[in-house]
C-alpha cells in the first residue's frame, strides 16, 4: 500500500495553504514538547483557550489561561455563550408564566429560581403571610431534595473531571432517585414551573411521604459510598488539598457565597441569617470548615446533603399532618382557578373546573378566562427576595409598575458572581489544578448566562 | 446647568414618588375602538412614597449613622441621599413597626454613590460588607431619570439589608463604579452595561459580558424589542410574544 500523494484530498486538510504575512508555522515531528515551544516561540506567552466546548468547563465555560509550562500565570473567565434572554422573556409574559421561564435558568437547581421569583412576587402583592403553611412545606421539601440532587452533580462531575469515572456514576444513579421523585410530584425532571406565585401548582401526590420515605435509606446509602470513596482517597486528597483556596476576607470582597464561603470559616446561609418559607422552624445545622480549599468544599457538599435529608424528615412530618390543607393562596383574584389531576387518557385534565365553568357559571369563565389570559396585577413597587441556592445567595430583584407582568425580574445567579473568583484560585497554580478548582465552584451556565 | 437646578428643584419638592406611568382606560385595550366606556379613565402609577419618621426597626437608626459618617466625610445628608423608602410585604397595621421582611431603600445621587458606599461598608454600626450585586431598570417614561442602577448590599455582621437606588438620565448614563468598594460589582456592571447601556466611570474593563462584543443596542431597554417569529401550529398562527395583545 502506498502513501497517499500529498496533494490528494484528506478527510481534514490544513486550516489554510497560506497562513498569511507575519504569521509563522512551526513544523513538529516528535521529541519534547518543551523543547519545540522553546525553539519556536522563545519566552513569548501562551495564551490557551479552553473551552467553550472542553468537557470539564462545566458546560459552555471558556476559561483563557495565560501559561509558563505548566503553571498557569493568568486565568480570565469568559461567559456569556448560553445567553438566551431570558430575563427579558419573562417581561412579556403574565407572573404566573415567569416561573416557566426562570426555572431553566440554573438546571441543575431549578427550583431555587422557581421559589425566589414567586418569594419576590409575593412581596410585592403583600401575600407573604398568606401563602398556606403546607405550601411553604412543600416548597422546602422539594428545594431541599434539589440540594441534594445538585450537590450529587457536583460532587459526580467533579469527580469525573480527575479522572474517577465511578464517583460521577455513583453520584447519578443516587440523582436519579430524587429525579423520580420530582417526577411524582410535578410530572418532570427538570423545568418543572411547580411553584407558583401565592403556593404551589398542585399538591403531592397520595402516598407520596411514604415514597420519600423509602426512598432516604438508599439515597444515604449513595451518599455515603460517595463519601467513602472520596474522602479518605490518597489520590483524591492529593488532587483537592491546599488547592484552589480563597480566604474568607477574598470571599466577602468578592461577594462569594455558599459552600465556598463557608468552606472558608463563615457560617452564612440565608436560611439561617433570613429565613424565608419558615425555615427558621426546622432543626438543622449549617457545615462549617476554615481550609478554605477545595477539598473542604467537597466534604461540606457532603455534610450539606445530610442536613438537607435532615429538613426532608421534619416536612415529611408535617405533610403527613396537614393532609388535605390548601396549596394556595385562598384570594381567588390570584389563585389559578383549576386543579389538574390525572385522567383516564393519561393527560392531566381538570374535568369538575372545566364542568363548572361550561355548565353552571358564566362568571367562573370570564374569571377563569381574565386570569389565564391577562394575569392579576401587582402594585408597582421592587421587591428583593433571596434563597439559600446550592452554589450561594440567589437574589431575585421583580420591579411592578402596576401591570399584569414583571416590569423587570433580575436574577443575581450566584454562579455568576462566583466566577469572578477563577483568577484568584487558579493563578500560580498548575493547569490541572483549574480544572479542580472551577469544579469545586461548581457554575452552572445556565445560570451564569440566563 | 438647567438639568442641575432641575436635580435640585425635585429635591426641594421634598418627598415625592417616582412616576413610572400613565394608565389609561380599565381593561388595556389599545390600538381597537374601546366600546367599554372606561376609555378616559387616567391614572398615575408612581412607585411607593418617601417614608416619614420615626421609619422604625433598626432603620432610623442607620439613616441617622450614615447622615453622621456622610457630614464626617463632607457630604450632606440632604445631597447624598435624595428619598428614604420602606416597603413591607406584610403590611403591618396602623401603629405596628415594620416587619422584619420590610426592605429599606435610599434613593443616592450618582455623584456621592461612592461616599454613600464607602460609609455604609465601613463604618462598624452599618458594616454593610456583602454586595449582592447590580440591577439595572428603564423607566422611559420617568423623564430625566430613566436609567437606574440598583444595589442591593448585605450586612451579614448585623443582619440587614438594604438597597441602593441610583438614576442617571439617558442622554448622560454616567454612573460612577463601585468596584474600588466592593469588587464584587465587577461582573455585575458589566451586566449593567450590557443590558441597560449604563455607564460605569472608572470600572476597571467595562467591556459587554453577555451578548457579543460587536453587538448593537442594549436588549434589557424597553425600547429594544423583543423579536420572535410567528409559530404555526395545526393551522393557526402564533404571533411572536411581543405583537401578541396585552393587557397591561
């Protein structure tokens, strides 16, 4: 078999025949690396693009590091690829709608978007009081198991990015069981638009306690493997350890809230400082560490998981004691007028509402069609409203100007606010040691980008 | 010159409510013939008033410290701080103090914003350490005070919170960056700029964050439009989200 002529067409041919004046192409055929870059280039910078598309930037992340050999001497973050408006979006829709939209926000953690916005929304129609006490349970409950499902990511991701193939498994699979759950309760894994501005879209379903219930055992199971198979790892501690650190005076100058705050020392957690959903009423504690690194942040993760099953318990119990109590508010002008449940076809359907209003009153129609259709209106004002989210303080600033939908809703993703601190974590270190120390961040894009 | 005495004229008015637009008719109908009868019916939608004294809660209290750091570092009160706001979501009654959901506002001049941080960071009775960031708000119909800039600081030592509210003009969206105060903003009014066009004098690389280096326009302004195409589905059209009717 003979070599293909040179000039024959190729699967992948050059960029370019002709690189142009003033750009030099450097042939390379073996030997060291090191070497070559010296020959080539001298002691000029490199300047390495990694990402958007690099399997451990945690989804579009493109992360620009200056480098010397291996150790990174510059690091600048740049965001902005999975930017899809949606901020704006939800200005053109009614209240009720916006939750449809923030919850694709943070995927990961969708329901943290979903209770800040209707927490905020309730502010400014001065409901907060209002909203029933199973409502509020429910909404811990199921921001509480979405802790636990996002912490897995991480900590599975995480894993998977230095190499340990059977952490990202293990910490799937345990996801998956809380996905089920979601999925009993709203009908989906992600995007669920479940919590609704004055309660909840619909209550559990029957038997769904029992279900968690028997469910806690295996997920604790999954965590603690999880945490045997990391924490004591030689590998692994060597990888995390002393890596990625940031002091607690850099991460209040930097506005850096959540596990990695609280890896370094303080024990903020809006849950704590600003209760929000009565969570001043259930027992739980908040981890601790002072390393400051990564490693820390990983065992608080952990740690985070067990007091969230921890909250999961005390609103099992209180579902179980306020069986049958309202989901939502009781003022009709806000509370969505139909009650879906399952039909015989298998499609969610609300046959006695449909009924009623087509049959028995015509006022029922024209509220349910007002309601629907135009939304209710919130007096004008801002409200600011933030919920303790997996990755730090998600804030929700809703401007009203009186109407029917959101003036303007902001969300302080604190993904985003987190990335300010790659340079600081990553710069001096070594190139394998961003990859660790961006996923010990744990940024979502979704949310980052909104 | 006019548009500093007009700054100056608004303060003395004292406290006055942001205007942010003119309703008309009762049911939204625009553009169509309203057969409703509720056609002339006008109405001024203003955001909440200045609070008066006593504001209660631990607000008098940090008013009265940041007007004492403000005159230590040369600034008036009356300068710096245009309008006090509180806002309860619990609707506490006749008599009743506020909440501890009830959130404070100041409204602050762009031009002692730094001043106004600098004190409500340092000193050690409001400690307002945390900034949770900044949100940017068109309001084009709010003449002369179209764009604002909002903060919203933290003060994890003393448990509160409180919020900045900063107006520029849209012919001068000049704001002054709060970065050499809290670094934490460096994103954020990146994000400001991007979406709103506001101008953050001295940020250190005020470059767009979100969209697109070379891209025209700044989406979150009420001028931009939305955009969409129409959707067809099983016959009928649906028209892009911004052409659909509204009712607000």
């Amino acid at each position: 078999m003979t070599a293909p002529a040179h000039d024959a067409p190729h699967a992948t041919g050059p960029a370019a025949d002709d690189y142009g004046p003033g750009v030099a192409g450097f042939e390379a055929s073996g030997g060291d690396w090191d070497e070559i870059a010296r020959e080539a280039i001298g002691e000029e910078r490199i300047v390495v693009n990694m990402g958007p598309q690099h399997p451990s930037t945690h989804g579009v992340l493109r992360l620009m590091l200056e480098i010397d050999g291996e150790t990174v001497t510059e690091a600048r973050c740049g965001v902005g690829y999975l930017h899809t408006g949606i901020e704006k979006n939800m200005e053109y829709r009614t209240w009720t709608q916006g939750t449809t939209f923030c919850t694709r926000m943070d995927y990961l953690a969708p329901l943290y978007q979903e209770a800040g916005y209707c927490l905020g929304t309730e502010r400014l129609l001065g409901i907060t009081d209002d909203v029933p006490e199973r409502a509020s349970v429910i909404r811990v409950l199921m921001m509480e198991l979405n802790r636990v499902a996002s912490h897995l990511v991480c900590l599975g991701t995480g894993g998977n990015e230095m190499g340990a193939t059977t952490i990202m498994t293990l910490g799937f699979t345990a996801r998956e069981e809380i996905l089920r759950l979601f999925e009993a309760v709203t009908g989906l894994r992600m995007n669920h638009a479940f919590i609704r501005p004055g309660g909840v879209a619909q209550d559990v379903p029957e038997g769904f306690t029992d279900q968690v219930r028997d469910m806690l055992p295996s997920l604790r199971k999954y965590i603690g493997m999880l945490g045997d198979l990391m924490l004591a790892n030689p590998i692994f501690k060597s990888r995390l350890q002393g890596v990625g650190v940031l002091n607690l005076s850099g991460c209040f100058a930097l506005g850096i809230t959540g596990p990695v705050l609280r890896s370094a020392g303080h024990p903020y957690d809006v849950r704590k400082a600003f209760p929000y959903s009565g969570y001043e009423d259930y027992d739980f504690d908040v981890p601790t560490d002072t390393a400051a690194d990564c490693y820390a942040r990983v065992v608080i993760r952990i740690e985070e998981c067990y007091q969230s099953l921890r909250i999961v318990e005390q609103c099992l119990a209180r579902l179980d004691d306020t069986v049958g109590a309202p989901i939502m508010v009781a003022d009709k002008k806000i509370a969505w007028p139909a009650q879906l449940a399952v039909g015989s076809d298998g499609q969610g359907n609300s046959l006695d509402h449909i009924r009623q209003i087509m049959g028995t009153s015509m006022e029922a129609l024209i509220h349910h069609f007002k309601l629907v259709t135009e939304g209710f209106g919130v007096p004008a004002g801002q409200a600011w409203q933030t919920v303790e989210h997996p990755r730090g303080e998600l804030g929700v600033h809703v401007v009203s100007d009186g109407g029917t939908r959101p003036y303007r809703a902001h969300f302080r993703d604190p993904s985003f606010n987190n990335l300010q601190a790659v340079s600081v974590m990553c710069e001096g270190g070594q190139v394998a040691d961003v990859v660790v120390a961006v996923a010990s961040l744990d940024p979502v894009l979704g949310g980052v980008d909104r | 010159m006019s548009e500093r005495s007009g700054e100056v004229e608004r303060r003395q008015q004292g406290p006055t409510a942001e205007v942010v637009r003119e309703r008309t008719g009762m049911f939204g109908v625009h553009g169509s013939g309203d057969t409703s009868g509720y056609g002339g019916l006008t109405r001024t939608v203003t955001m909440p008033a200045a609070a008066s004294r006593p504001y209660g809660s631990w607000f008098d209290e940090a008013v009265d410290v940041l007007a004492e750091v403000l005159g230590d570092a040369g600034v008036a009160f009356a300068d710096a701080v245009e309008r006090v706001v509180i806002t309860d979501p619990r609707r506490p009654a006749e008599g009743e103090g506020p909440s501890r959901d009830a959130e404070l506002t100041l409204y602050v001049a762009r031009e002692h914003l730094l001043a106004v941080c600098r004190a409500l960071r340092d000193d050690q009775d409001l400690r307002f350490e945390l900034s949770l960031g900044v949100s940017g708000v068109h309001y084009p119909d709010d003449v002369g005070r179209e764009l604002h800039a909002v903060y919203h600081l933290t003060s994890v030592t003393h448990g509160r919170r409180l919020r900045l509210d900063v107006a520029c003009p849209d012919e001068d969206p000049h704001v002054p960056s709060t970065t050499t105060v809290y670094p934490a903003n460096d994103w954020h009014e990146r994000e400001t700029w991007d979406f709103f066009g506001i101008v953050f004098d001295g940020h250190p690389a005020l470059a767009r964050i979100e969209m697109p280096d070379d891209w025209p326009g700044h989406p979150q302004r009420k001028d931009y439009p939305l955009g969409g195409i129409p959707v067809e589905y099983k016959g009928a059209t649906v028209p892009p989200p911004n052409q659909r009717r509204e009712y607000s």
